[in-house]
C-alpha cells in the first residue's frame, strides 16, 4: 500500500480526532481514507453527469421519446393505491 504525506491544520486534526474518539472511524488513516474515496467518487459522479447533460445537448430527446416517458410517468402514479 502506498503512503501519502500531508500536512493539516490543528482545528482538522482536533476534528479527526474527535471523529476517532466518537468511533465514526476507526483513526486519522481511516478518516483520510474515506476523505479521499468520497473526493474520488464525487468527481466520477460529477464528471458522469456533465457526459450526460452533454449527451442530452448533442442529441436533444424529440417529441415521441419526450411524450412516451411522461405518458409512462402518469400511469405509474395512477396505478398506485393512495
């Protein structure tokens, strides 16, 4: 496993180190761990919607595709029990 060095300020680490007291994780690595997993996973996440916005802009949906989806949309809610 590769090691990565990095300074932070005292109040993010006095926050960590409540964060490991409370057992939200398990120790300062563990907090850095997540930290950057969540970092990682956002920036796929955004970079995944601004390909499909851009999709979207490329090929706009047309009428026919447009109207079956709300079609579809108001039948499910109709056939719901409330």
């Amino acid at each position: 496993m590769t090691q990565l060095v990095t300074r932070v300020d005292d109040e993010l680490v006095w926050q960590v180190d409540r964060l490991v007291e409370s057992g939200a994780v398990s120790s300062r690595s563990d907090a850095v761990r997540r930290g950057l997993r969540a970092v990682v996973d956002s920036e796929r996440r955004r970079s995944v919607a601004a390909s499909i916005v851009d999709g979207y802009r490329r090929l706009p949906q047309d009428e026919d595709e447009a109207g079956w989806t709300a079609d579809m949309a108001r039948s499910m809610i109709a056939e719901e029990p409330w």
